[in-house]
C-alpha cells in the first residue's frame, strides 16, 4: 500500500471512529460467555454468541459484505463477512 492510499485509510477510520467505538460498546454490552466454560449455566448463558454474531452480521451488511452465519451448536452462531474485490491484485508492496 501507498503511503497516500495508507493516509487515505487511516483518515477514513479516523473519520468513523464515532461509529467504531458505538458498535464496539454495542458489541461489548451483549452478554457472550462461552457457555461451555466451568462451573456456568449453560442454559442462561447460551445464546449471547449468537447475538454478537448478528450485530457484526448488519454492520458487515452495512458495508457491502455478504454474510453467512455458522455455528455447531443452537445459539453459539458465528459471522464471516466477504467484500468482493473488483479483480486486480491488492498486495504489499
């Protein structure tokens, strides 16, 4: 990457970070113990995975990325978000 198209970025991210802190709290404030850990409840705490995932699930969509949900378990979901490119190369310089 450039060193204009590395300011570019880094302006970008500091243009939204109003944004990034909000969802970052957002995030934060949903309860998302694994539940598996010991000594937890898992039917009280089950779920909360989930629901992180489908918070990061909008915010990929908000983006332009396509999301698909995974998961092995009922309510402990995960969230990949691809971006398409537009072809090119996109490399380290």
């Amino acid at each position: 990457m450039t060193a204009d198209a590395t300011t570019r970025v880094l302006a970008r991210i500091d243009g939204l970070a109003v944004e990034l802190v909000a969802a970052l709290a957002e995030a934060i404030a949903i309860r998302s113990v694994n539940p598996t850990y010991p000594d937890q409840d898992y039917e009280d705490l089950v779920g909360g995975e989930s629901a992180v995932s489908g918070l990061l699930a909008g915010l990929y969509r908000q983006a332009g990325a396509d999301t698909e949900p995974f998961g092995k378990a009922p309510g402990r979901d995960n969230v990949v978000g691809v971006l398409r490119g537009r072809g090119g190369w996109c490399g380290a310089e």
